[in-house]
C-alpha cells in the first residue's frame, strides 16, 4: 500500500531481445516467424466507411466473392451502403479470401474489419 492507502503496482519492462518491451509492434518478429513456419500472411480489408454491408450486388444476385475463393487486388468482394449510397469493398492484395469478418447486411463503422485475405 502506498502512503494514503493506494495501491502500488510496479511494472517490470526489459530492454530489447527481452520480453515484454511494451514497445508498440514489438510482436512483428513472432509474426514473420510463423509465416517463416508455412503460415500465410494474411491482409486486412476493412470498411471505407460507416453503414450496411452487403455480400452481392442486389438481393437476388449471387455474393461477389465466396469465402475460399481467389481473389485479385482491386476485385470487388461487397459494397458497405451509407445514406443510400453504395461503396464498392474492394481487395487490398491478390489471394484467397480466409474469411468474412462480417455478415451480410450487418451494420459496421468506418475502419472495422470486412475480411482477411490470405497471401500466398
């Protein structure tokens, strides 16, 4: 306990090549050993803006992309609808598309993941 009865926590940091070096992207080296290990690098797409996201260009019409599919930089794999206008989601990298972070017409913020694109 401190003087007037707080409560003191001490915090140990090490200094590089140590662990725990609360140095923001001090995982980066753990990341490039697992991909060093045969996992792929995997690519962020996330929401250009606030709103509704949708899989397919109309209710009818079959998902841009599928999940496990190919898919090239720049193709579009959803479109997020804000004030009745319609943005295209658009892949960052050329892969296979891991996975949907979101489900189709659900609401989402500017900046929240869409999907993971897995590099070869």
């Amino acid at each position: 306990m401190g003087l007037f009865g707080e409560r003191v926590v001490e915090r140990k940091f090490y200094g590089s090549g140590g662990q725990g070096t609360g140095r923001p992207g001090s995982a980066t080296g753990i990341r490039r050993s697992m991909q060093g290990a045969g996992m792929p690098a995997t690519r962020v797409i996330t929401s250009p803006v606030s709103g509704h996201f949708y899989r397919r260009p109309k209710p009818d019409a079959p998902p841009f992309v599928e999940e496990g599919q190919r898919v090239e930089a720049g193709q579009t794999i959803g479109m997020v609808e804000a004030a009745k206008q319609f943005t295209e989601v658009k892949s960052v990298s050329s892969g296979t598309l891991a996975e949907f972070a979101v489900h189709d017409r659900q609401k989402l913020a500017e900046g929240d993941t869409i999907a993971r694109i897995a590099e070869p």
